[in-house]
C-alpha cells in the first residue's frame, strides 16, 4: 500500500472527531491543521494539531459553518485537502463544490452524492431504481389533503408525513385516521418551511416499533464499493442516540448480506465514494427499509472499527488522495461485540438539561478493549455553543454480554467532575433488563426514561457506604473517647458498620 499523497490536512471541526481525524493524520505521516473559535482557543484539538488558525467567533455561525474561512485558512496553511468530521459543514453540497473549485480535496462524497442524497424523496427515488427496500410511500411532495388520503388507503393507517428536506424528525407527523389528515399536514408543512425553509412534505406508511439499523459503507474512486455491516442504533432519545453498537442482536449473517447489498446497491445509484451510512428501519418481521444515506463519518463509527478492524478515518483520507480498497466483500467478517456510549454534558435527572461549567478532574477509563474518543481534559470549559458530547467511551469483547460487563467496569473508572454527564444514566440503562436482553426499538428508551433515570446504581450504594465507613473511621479515629460514651457496643454493631470501619481504615 502506497501512503497517501497529502502532506497537510486541515481539520473543519472540533471536539473529540476534531482529535479523531488529528489521530488518523498522525499515523498516516499527514500534518495537520486544526480550526477554531474564541471559545475555543485552549481547546484539545487546537493543542494536538501541528498548527492551528483562528476562524472567528464563538458562535458557529461566525466560525465553524463559515466556510470561506475555512478554505482560506486551508489555503494559507498550505494543506491539500479538508476534512469535515460530522455536523457543521460535513453535509453541506455547496461547501464540497467550494472546497473542490479552491483546487482542494474533499475528505467526502463527491458534492453531487451529497445532492442526491440530501432531499429524503430523492434519495427515496434512487434507493427505488437501485432496487434497495424503502417504506411503502410516495416519492414526490403531497399537493393536498386529499392525495395524501389516496395514497394512504392503498397501505392503510397509520402513515407518517415526513418533510422532503427533513432531518432530525422535523416536519414529521403521524396520522392515524383520515379525519386527522388535513391537520396534521398543515402543520407539518408550516413545520418544514420553518425548519428547512422549504414545505415540501411526503408520506410514508408508518412502522411500529422498528429498529434502527444503519450499514456503513466504503467506496473508492475505483469503482470499488462494499458494506461493513451494520451498527444497531435504536437506543436514543429525541433523536439522539446514546448507546450504539455493532453487530445488532436483530441482524443474522445472512440478513447481514441483504441489507449490506442494499445498501451498496444505493450508494451506487448516488455515485457514492468514500464512507457513508445507510439508514433503515428493521422490523418484528425481520424487514427492512432504506430510510436516508448519512453522507459523512457519524458519530458511532468507532463500534464498526472495532468489530472489522478497519480503521474508518484512515480510510477515508486514503480513498480522498485516491488510494484502492484493498479488501474484498468476503474479508470483512465482524468479530466480537463493541458498544458505544455518548457521554455528554446534560443532567438526566434534570429532563437532561445542558450543564456548563469548567470540569476540574477527569479520569479516563483504560485496559483491555477500551476505547475512548474524548475532546475535553480537566481545566475545559464546557459553554452552550456546541454539541454537549464531551466525549465516547467505546469497549469492544468477544460477546455481547462480556461487552456490557466492560462497559459497566468502564464507566465506573469513569470520573468527570465539575460538570453534570450522562454516565450515571448510561450505567442505570446497562441494568436494565430489556437492555440486556436486547428487547429494544426506536421507542423504548422514551417509553422507559423515567424508570432508568430513577433506578439505582448499585455499585454506587457500595462505593457510598465505603465513604461513609472512611468518614465514621475516621471520627472513632480522632475521637474514641467520644465515639465510645455516645456509640452502642462493639458487639451490637451492625455487620454492616464493623465492616465499613474496617473497609474504611484500609
Ligand atoms: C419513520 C419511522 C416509522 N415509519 N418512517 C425519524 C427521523 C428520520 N430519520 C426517520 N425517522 C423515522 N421514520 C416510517 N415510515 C420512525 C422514525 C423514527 C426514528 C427513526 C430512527 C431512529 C429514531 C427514530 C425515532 C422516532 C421515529
């Protein structure tokens, strides 16, 4: 394998994929470049790049998502391509073409994959030709009430009114009987052209209780595609997941290779190069349907690096200075379990309210199978600005079972303080029964968040008694006399207090 040709990369984000694309560079020889903003200047991903350029203002909107600036600072830097990580400019189809017409490389899809792919009816017209499964539906926008009632008595109630440019579950309405109908698509086009400013909304039957299980993909600028199975993400919240893993419980071998196919059979039809994410929901029965293609890097790639043993961001820098693939469809076998949890800086036990504030001590979980893709370290401030994912603790073991016992040991080395996180809330879930079992559909978290939030930790009731043994400890220590007169005898003590004093004078 020859190395890629780049010699200097800039990096178009920041936080922990900021880190992770630094990290690829480095071991592939490239320099890199990072970005930022005011709020950003002592941030880790700024200190771990060779260099770095200030883009603007703490906002995003000033910063990150200005893209002449970026390709400025590119330029001026010297780098020959730009990478864009996820969210902000990494799907934006004007941003490639620039990117591209400034004589640079894209670390991307081609901006006419992006295009296709980016209007959900389009890409349910090309997953169609390509022969890919999509939800029983219509590929252009409704123009009345009374089309949409058409076309819903041919599959039958319930159906959902999704918005064309939709994303993130805006613009979307479920109808469960026609009298509901005309309403319902009122305000899902108000909804649209709010969020997307555009009103377009289509229907789609409605799937009860699926999971969601996305394909990532890889293709080179060879013509070469293949599927690197699949990631489970049905354990989210508000559309965002907080738990992922690969492979999925739901998914065989050989439904493995059908939804792999389809999916390459998509990014085909969309002239699709580098990596990208096929979406589909997977139903009680086993079906599938294509949803949308997530046209860069996500979030939970790592679980799918861990279990193929490919290193997904490698990839896309080399496939980007034109590299071959070279491993074929047959090679890739998933190995083991990985899991994933998000850790972010919201408080479950506050309806998951944003917490800010500087984190004054952070211990990162280590040993075998651990993982984590973090982009703060104690003395970061952690504002409103951005996304409030600190960071992802990843474990990958031989069985799924074996991957929960690590996570939970994982979490528990995890230790972020002066912040609120999730990581309480993702050890209460790893308890759960359905969790475990596997029992679970785009809906369960929301169905059983208020039961999670308010179990126990049980390691945790340990590790309290442990200090209040130490503190007790201590106080018979330093007052014996006084601890003696106003405390019963030895010999009536608890169980519990005689081996909490001893636990607490270790
Ligand atoms: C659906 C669906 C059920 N039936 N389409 C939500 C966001 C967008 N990406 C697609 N979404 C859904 N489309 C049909 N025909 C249920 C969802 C959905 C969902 C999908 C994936 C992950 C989480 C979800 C949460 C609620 C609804």
């Amino acid at each position: 394998m020859t190395l890629p040709s780049f010699k200097k990369v800039l990096v178009a984000n920041r936080g922990e994929i900021a880190v992770r694309v630094i990290r690829a560079c480095r071991e592939l020889g490239i320099r890199s470049v990072a970005v930022y903003s005011d709020a950003d200047s002592r941030a880790v991903h700024v200190r771990e790049a060779d260099e770095a350029v200030q883009v603007g203002a703490a906002p995003s909107s000033e910063s990150y998502l200005v893209g002449e600036r970026i390709i400025e600072a590119a330029k001026k830097s010297g780098a020959q391509a730009i990478h864009p990580g996820y969210g902000f400019l990494s799907e934006r189809e004007w941003f490639a073409r620039a990117v591209r017409d400034a004589g640079l490389v894209f670390v991307g899809p081609p901006a006419e994959a992006i295009a296709a792919m980016g209007s959900k009816t389009a890409a349910r017209t090309l997953a169609i030709k390509a022969g890919t499964p999509v939800v029983p539906g219509t590929t252009t926008p409704l123009k009345s009430a009374s089309e949409a009632a058409k076309v819903a008595k041919e599959f039958g109630y319930p159906i959902l009114l999704k918005a064309a440019a939709g994303g993130g579950g805006k613009g979307m309405r479920v109808v469960r009987a026609e009298s509901e109908l005309a309403a319902a698509l009122e305000s899902a086009q108000r909804e649209a052209k709010n969020a997307f400013g555009d009103n377009a909304v289509y229907v789609e039957k409605y799937i009860e209780k699926p999971r969601h299980v996305e394909i990532q993909v890889l293709g080179d600028s060879h013509g070469n595609k293949l599927h690197l199975g699949e990631r489970e993400c049905s354990v989210q919240r508000r559309h965002q997941k907080m738990v992922e893993e690969a492979p999925s419980v739901a998914v065989s071998p050989e439904l493995r290779a059908r939804m792999g196919a389809a999916a390459v059979a998509a990014a085909k039809s969309a002239g699709y190069v580098n990596a990208g994410t096929c979406e589909f929901l997977l139903d009680a029965k086993g079906d599938f349907y294509f949803l949308e293609m997530n046209t860069r890097i996500q979030v939970e790639h790592p679980v799918t690096e861990l279990v193929t043993g490919i290193d997904l961001v490698q990839w896309q820098l080399r496939i980007a200075a034109g590299e071959k693939l070279p491993f074929k469809q047959e090679d890739i076998v998933p190995r083991g379990w990985a899991i994933e949890c998000r850790i972010t800086s919201e408080d479950p036990a506050n309806g998951f309210l944003p917490s800010t504030g500087t984190i004054e001590y952070c211990h990162i979980p280590g040993g075998p199978g651990v993982r984590w893709d973090g982009g703060i370290e104690a003395g970061s401030e952690i504002g409103l600005f951005y996304d409030p994912m600190v960071g992802k603790l990843i474990v990958h073991a031989p069985t799924r079972e074996a991957a929960i016992e690590r996570m939970r040991r994982a979490l528990h080395e995890l230790t972020i303080t002066g912040i609120e996180t999730s990581r309480d809330f993702h050890l209460r879930l790893l308890e759960n029964k359905d969790f475990r079992s596997g029992a679970i559909d785009i809906q369960w978290l929301e169905r059983n968040l208020s039961q999670i939030v308010d179990s126990p930790v049980p390691a945790d009731v340990e590790r309290v008694a442990i200090i209040a043994a130490a503190l007790i400890a201590e106080r018979q220590r330093v007052a014996p006399r006084r601890a003696t007169a106003a405390q019963p005898q030895a010999a009536s003590d608890s169980a519990w207090l005689r081996a909490a004093r001893t636990d607490g004078l270790r």
